[in-house]
C-alpha cells in the first residue's frame, strides 16, 4: 500500500478525533428532544435531515475548538494524542475540514429546516469557537456563554419542528440553560485544581463564591420555567409540574447546602441529583395519569424536568477523563496567585496557588508548537 493510500484510510479516524463524534452525539440527542417537544407532527425524514444538518455544524465547532487550542493540548496528556498536536494533520487541513462541515451543515438546515433553525446553527458554531473558546483561557465569564452554546441546540430542534422563535422556543432553551449551572458548577468545584494547573480560567478557581451563588440563583430559576413549559403550550398537562417541581426543590436544597458548605460531598450531591430519580418518572411516564398530553414523549419530558440524561453522561464523562489526565509536576510552572479578596471569598478556603505547568517539548510534540504555546501562557 502507498503511502498516499495509507493517509486516506487515517483519514476517517482523524476526521472522527477533529470532530469529537461522541459529543456531537449528545449535542444531537439535544437536538431531537427539541425536535420532539415542537408543536409540529412528527416527520421522521425531516427529523433525520435536522439531525445531520446539526451532527455537522457540531463537527465544524469541535474541530475550530481543537485548531484554536492546539498549542495547549500539546501541553497536557489526556489531549497531546490529538491529531494537530502530533501533526498527523496539518493545521490548514483541519481549518478547512471545520470551514467545509460548518458550511455543509448549516446549508442543509437552511434547505431542509429553514433559515431560522440555519441561523441559530451557524450562531452555535461562532459562540463556541470564536466567542467561548478563547475566553475559557481569559475570563470566567465563559461558563455562561457555554451555557448559551448547551442550550441553542434544543432550540434548533424545536425551530426545525414547526415551532417558531416563540415564547416556548425561549422557554425550552432557557430551561436547559439554568439546569448546566447547578451541574457543571458542581463538576468544576472538585475539578478547579485540574482546570488551573491547565491553565482554564473557571469560576471555582478565580471566584468561588460566584461559583456557589450561580448554582443557586439557576437552580431556583428552574421552579417558575416549570410552570411557563405548560402556559407556553410546550406541555399540555399541568400535571407536568407535579412531577417536575419536587425535582427543582430537591435541587433547591442541595445548591443551598453547597453554597453554605461548599465541599467535595455537597457538590457531588448537586451533581447526581437527578439519577436516583430517572427510573421513577420513566415508569410514570407510562402510567395512566402520567404527561402523555405533551408533544414528543419521555425524551423531551426528562429534558424539561431537569434531567437532561445527555449532558449528565457527558459530565460525567468529562470528570473521568479529568482525573485521568498526566501531568508533568518535574517540568517548568509558572505560579497563578490569586488574588486575596478572591482567595477569601469563602471562609472554609485555604489560601492556595496552584501551579501552571508547562511541560518539556517531547519527541511527540513538535518544538514549534510547543513554543506556540508556551508564548501564549
């Protein structure tokens, strides 16, 4: 086999690492619930249409995200594997891979789904790689644009049903919205170590006490959204708030209980809340009394009462591979001091300073992309 012949059989493998397939699967599975909660009928072609047109605008955002961050992922294990750091592809490759897949994907929606569901894609694909991207290595206010980013997927679902840009459509997607706050905030709090020695700039790390207080204010959101999914028509059933509020309130408790004591256990409490219950509303769904007036199902239903199953398994995910990471503690750092005001924000805090490491170019990482990187840090 040539050599020109055994590049194009990688090929396939690559494009799936550039476009992180199984995140772009959740983002997807998003998509349907919004999809399946549109007061439109259920048309199964233009459901599959939908879900390519975002599985591709999905795959432009992941690989723009990996083009932007090449140089630091070839600073830490879990991500110098990646094809841009070992230049198993170049960087121009990469680049118009993103360009052709984002122009692809938000085409067929704009032919398939409409102009509204292509717009609200193609504002996806900026948000995430030109808006949240660099801001994660500058400011924490980049936990709330990834938050827009979770939340515009359902969105395009519902838009690609027959819904329009209307209250329910904003209802939908500020729903999912607040519901990332309490979970990723929970996830980031037993992570700050590892998001700083990366050198991320999250809320836990810089501003703890903006960290418990966000958890709680989005969690407390969530109890007047459950009744605006039935006044704006998304549900049918008032009975939907029965089941959905006792999950809100739980919900409630244990973001005020991380806020007064903001410790590993609270925030691992937060962060599971919803799996004890998920087998109990699944089986309500099919009881008689169970939300069956509503458009589109248990999917979208477990959405709405703050489940999301999707984006628990990517947490969850995410917080695995965290711990797994390699770091090398022998190389370089550079101290990150955080400031006193911030540092004391809570008084149950030590005073710490994590260290930024930079580790030595390596024969798996070129030196000019190591010297890349080490200039932006």
């Amino acid at each position: 086999m040539s050599p020109l012949s055994r590049r194009m059989t990688r090929l396939p493998s690559l494009y799936a690492s550039l476009s992180k397939v199984k995140l772009s699967a959740l983002v997807v599975a998003t998509t349907v619930a919004g999809f399946q909660l549109s007061p439109g009928s259920l048309q199964l072609p233009l459901l599959a249409w939908t879900a390519t047109g975002v599985a591709l605008s999905s795959f432009s955002a992941n690989t723009l995200n990996q083009w932007f961050e090449s140089p630091f992922d070839a600073q830490m294990g879990r991500t110098r594997g990646r094809p841009l750091p070992t230049q198993r592809l170049s960087a121009s490759h990469a680049f118009s891979y993103a360009i052709v897949a984002g122009l692809c994907g938000v085409g067929l929606l704009a032919v398939k789904a409409g102009w509204l569901a292509a717009v609200l894609s193609g504002t996806n694909i900026a948000l995430y790689a030109a808006l949240y991207t660099p801001l994660k290595r500058s400011s924490v206010a980049n936990t709330w644009v990834g938050a827009v980013v979770g939340a515009i997927p359902p969105m395009i679902g519902y838009v690609a049903g027959g819904g329009g840009f209307d209250l329910g459509c904003l209802v939908l997607g500020a729903t999912l919205y607040c519901w990332q706050f309490p979970h990723f905030n929970a996830l980031s709090w037993n992570l700050r170590a590892d998001y700083s020695r990366a050198g991320y700039c999250m809320a836990s790390v810089l501003n703890p006490k903006l960290t418990v207080d966000s958890a709680l204010r989005h969690s407390l959101a969530l109890l007047p959204l459950s009744a605006l999914v039935v006044y704006s028509g998304i549900c049918d059933s008032w009975w939907f708030i029965v089941h959905a509020t006792p999950l809100h309130l739980g919900m409630v408790y244990l973001a005020y209980q991380f806020r007064q004591n903001p410790s590993r256990p609270t925030a691992r409490r937060l962060f599971f809340i919803d799996n004890p219950i998920n087998k109990r509303l699944t089986n309500q769904c099919a009881g008689p009394r169970g939300p069956t007036d509503y458009h589109g199902g248990c999917p979208g239903y477990h959405m709405l009462a703050g489940q999301g199953p999707t984006v628990t398994l990517c947490m969850e995910r995410l917080e695995e591979i965290l711990r797994n990471t390699e770091l090398n503690t022998a190389a370089p750092t550079r101290p990150v001091e955080i400031p006193r005001k911030r540092r004391n924000a809570i008084d149950t805090m030590q005073p710490f300073a994590f260290p930024l490491v930079v580790p030595k170019p390596s024969s798996s990482i070129p030196e000019t992309l190591y010297q890349r990187g080490t200039a932006r840090l």
